[in-house]
C-alpha cells in the first residue's frame, strides 16, 4: 500500500530501540480485511523474543523514571505531534489492516493521540499526600512511584487508541512497556513505535512485539508469569482476560482488563426519539458493530417501539457499505470470518425463535466478510443474542412496558461496561443512571470515549480505568512514608 512516509509500513518488531525479527526468523502476514490481500509479514514472535523485550525493558527503566515528570511530559508531547502530523498515514494503515472507514479511522488517530497529549499533562500531576500524624512527632507523607516495567496486550478493533490508552500513561507515570498488539493489526502498532522513537523516547521504554494467534498464548504466558513485569494491562475478551488474570495472580501483578461488554440501549416512553436514533446509529454501527461499548441489546418502550423501528429503519437503510480506502462509506467489512460466522448465528437463533429481520440480515453482495446492517425486531430475553455480545452491526429491538423491567433485563447478564438510555424525565435519568450495573453510562447520548473520562467497566467486564486522572494511578504504586521523632 502507499502511504507519503513509506517508513511508517514496518514488516520488524521494535525492541531496546532496534529493528528486529524473531529469533526463529518465522513471520505472519497481516490481511486487509476488505479484500484478503496480505499487506505485510511481521516477525513471529515467541516466548524466548519475549523475555529479551522484558530485560530491555527493565534494564531500561532505572534511566526513564529518574527524569522530571517534565521531561517526559516533553517527550510525549512531541509524540502526540508526530501522531497528529501523520494522521492520514495512520488512518490509511488503520483502514487497510483493520477494516473501517477511513473517516473513523482519522477519527480514531484523533482520539488515540488524544491520549498522548492528555497524559503528557497529567504526568506532571502525580501529586502525593500529607496526610496529618497520628502522634505529635510523626508526619505522614504519601508519594507516588511508577509500577515497574508494564505488559501491555491489545486488541484489533482499535489498533491505534488501544496502544495510546495504554502507553501514554505508563510512559507518563515513569514506566516502560512491552506491547503485544494483536495479530490482525499491529501495523499500527508499530508505526506508533516509530513516531515515539523519532519523538525521543529512549530505547527499551517503549517495546513492541509481534506473533501471530498460535503464539499468542506463549507470548501471553511470559508476560503475564514474568518475574520482572509488574503490571499487565490488558483489551479484549474476557475468557483470554480471566486466564491471563489467573496467569498473572502467580506473582501477584497489578492487574487492569477492559473485556467484553453487552451494553444495553434504553428507549423510553418519553424520549426524544431522533436522537435516540441518532446516538444508537452511531453506538450501534460504528466500526461495523466492533467495539466493546456498542449498543447490542436494544429495549424499546411499547408506546414508543414502532415510531422507532420506523425512524431506525429510515437511518439504517442510508447506509453505505464497502471497502475504506475505496470512497465515502459508513461500514466496513467485519474483521475476519469468525467474526461474520458469528454474526449469522445470532441471526438465525433469533429468526428461529421469532425475531422478525427488518432490515438486511444477509451476508452483503459484496462478499467477503461485508454484512448488511441488520434490524431485527421482536427480540426476547431467550435468543442467544440476549446475553452474547454480537460484535457485528446488527440491532437486536426488545420491547419493555415498566421501567423496572427495563432495568432487571439491562442488568441480567455477567457483564457490566456500558449502558445507553434515552428520556427526558429528570427523576428517571437518576434513578435509572443509578441502578444500572455498569461502569459507563450514556445518557441522551450514544458516544461516550473520551481521554478525559475513566473508560472501564464492573462485574465480568474488567478492572481499572482508562483515560482521565485516574488512569495514571493505574501504572503507579502508593508509598507510605512515616516521619517519626520529629
Ligand atoms: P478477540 O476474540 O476479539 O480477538 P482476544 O481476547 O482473543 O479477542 O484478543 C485480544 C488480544 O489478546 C490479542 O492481542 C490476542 O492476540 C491476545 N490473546 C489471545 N489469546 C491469548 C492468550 N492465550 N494469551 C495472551 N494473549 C492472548
């Protein structure tokens, strides 16, 4: 593919500042999803690769922590310039290995670099305590430390921010990390590594490593068992999320996982109605239907539901469908076969028991994995699509009559990310914002990812926030100090 800087297309790893491939020599090949052609090999990385990324990481960081909190605020500046700088670049590779429109993929260098500038400045706001003695001569001081050297694994659906929500602050609180982007799209992962090289970030801090899905889990388990690794943050499902916590309580890391979600969107009875369509379009179908806050489970008031559909139906069928790079479109194709494998089976569970397709429903003409934006309506509690996150743009409408049932049906699943309500009654959208068992809540809104604000989810879907003030927390450890005989 052709970008205006060709060195943004790296086919090495990056570790201690260099080049590498695997020590095997074994590469993989990244596919563009939206025609199968590969667009690059990357080194195939193993558990031995890993443990060098590691040591160079940890021999590293005694140098990186021992600069102000200005220096690196200064470094990460100049990155977030860089990212911003190469933004078309970027959003290219984005759209070519993962699939979106190229108008989300800038979308999404935007907000992915948006990290970088905000924890440029929070860096230098690691403040401490002190707290008053509990004895006349006694102080007590709090000080805040960078964790150690980070583990980082990342998922596909967001190859640029999910790097950048994690990286910025590790580098910001004074840590070094190893990142393992995922197998479909490290291309921008690397590409990132190459504008943090140029911006100054010193060898060994910032460490990418590739493998393909059959080395993932060894790669995984180095990370995660390492005795030298001290944090692991990790995006992506929650059975890889449970394992790769069971794998790190072995040497007690800190641990931070964003996973699955299976938000609920409300509609009530009293709501503006255009724009709960307008906020589910942009909840449910962005990046096809990929991201772990999108709407999937969609509970419509009966007073309401068919003046919804309607609306739905009309935004819905404007739609236009196709490759990235290739023009104007509001949906790529899904990330890879299993993916649209999926999709299909949460169709025809429904349609078995019942739910009507409103709207598209097939695999799209255009063939490969594309597929038709989906609604589907008269959806129960008992169809698979209920409690499994669909990944996949398809609108599952439920139809509710009290606002208690509405809330006992948002909230029975394991999962508890983020939720979307729409309503225009003060007293409800607090006791509804209240009762509903996740760690994000749209209100009157369906886009809520912002770096100013803790993006992180309760129950089964995860531990530890990202973004905001408190996402710095999350790569730094509390120090007590007790200053006696004073
Ligand atoms: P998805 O099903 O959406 O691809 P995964 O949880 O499988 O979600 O993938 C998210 C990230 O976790 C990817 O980087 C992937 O390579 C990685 N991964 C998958 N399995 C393991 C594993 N056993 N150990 C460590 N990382 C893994």
């Amino acid at each position: 593919m052709s970008l205006a800087n060709p060195k943004l297309l790296c086919e090495s790893a990056y570790v201690n500042g260099s080049w590498v491939q695997a020590q095997s020599g074994e590469v993989f090949s990244v596919i563009n999803p939206a025609n199968g052609e590969c667009l690059a090999t990357v080194p195939d990385m193993d558990a031995e690769d890993t443990a060098l990324a590691i040591r160079a990481a940890e021999a590293a960081w005694p140098e990186w922590r021992a600069r102000t909190a200005k220096e690196r605020a200064g470094i990460l500046g100049r990155w977030f310039d860089l990212v911003m700088h190469h933004q078309e670049d970027l959003a290219r590779l984005m759209t070519a290995e993962q699939g979106k429109p190229l108008a989300e993929a800038r979308g999404e260098v935007a907000y992915g670099a948006s990290f970088i500038e905000w924890f440029a400045e929070e860096a230098k706001r690691a403040y401490g305590d002190v707290i008053p003695g509990h004895g006349r001569d006694k102080r007590i001081i709090v000080i805040k430390q960078p964790i150690g050297v980070v583990a980082a694994i990342t998922p596909w659906n967001f190859p640029v921010a999910m790097i950048t929500r994690k990286v910025a602050p590790a580098l910001a609180a004074g840590c070094p990390v190893v990142v393992k982007p995922a197998e479909d799209t490290p291309l921008c992962a690397l590409a990132l590594a190459v504008l943090a090289a140029e911006a100054g970030v010193p060898a060994g801090i910032f460490n990418v490593i590739t493998c393909s899905k059959a080395r993932a889990p060894e790669v995984g388990e180095e990370l995660t068992t390492s005795l030298i690794v001290r944090k692991v943050s990790f995006t992506g499902s929650t059975p890889v999320g449970k394992l790769l916590m069971r794998q790190a309580s072995g040497t007690v890391k800190k641990v931070s996982l964003e996973l699955g979600g299976n938000a609920p969107f409300i509609v009530f009875d009293d709501a503006d109605l255009d724009a709960a369509v307008n906020g589910l379009m942009a909840s449910k179908y962005r990046n096809t239907g990929q991201t772990c806050v999108c709407a999937n489970r969609i509970y419509v008031q009966s007073g309401v539901y068919d003046a919804f559909v309607e609306k739905l139906k009309i935004a819905v069928s404007k739609m236009v469908v196709g490759a990235g790079l290739d023009g104007e479109t509001h949906q790529g194709p899904l990330i890879n076969q299993a993916a649209l494998d999926k999709v299909k089976r949460h169709i025809s569970d429904a349609t078995t028991k019942g739910a009507k397709v409103v709207l598209g429903g097939q695999a799209h003409t255009l063939g490969g994995t594309f597929f038709e934006p989906t609604i589907l309506t008269d959806v129960t509690q008992e169809m698979v699509i209920a409690s499994e996150e669909t990944f996949g743009p398809v609108a599952p409408l439920f139809r509710f009559d009290t606002e208690e049932q509405a809330i006992a049906m948002a909230n029975n699943t394991e999962f508890g990310l983020a939720a979307y309500f729409y309503s225009n009654d003060i007293r409800r959208i607090w006791h509804v914002a209240e009762a509903l068992e996740t760690g994000m809540i749209g209100i009157n809104d369906g886009i809520i990812s912002t770096e100013a604000a803790p993006f992180g989810g309760i129950k089964e879907s995860g531990l530890g926030r990202e973004g905001s003030r408190y996402g710095l927390d999350e790569f730094m450890e509390l120090k007590y100090l007790c200053l006696g005989s004073m």
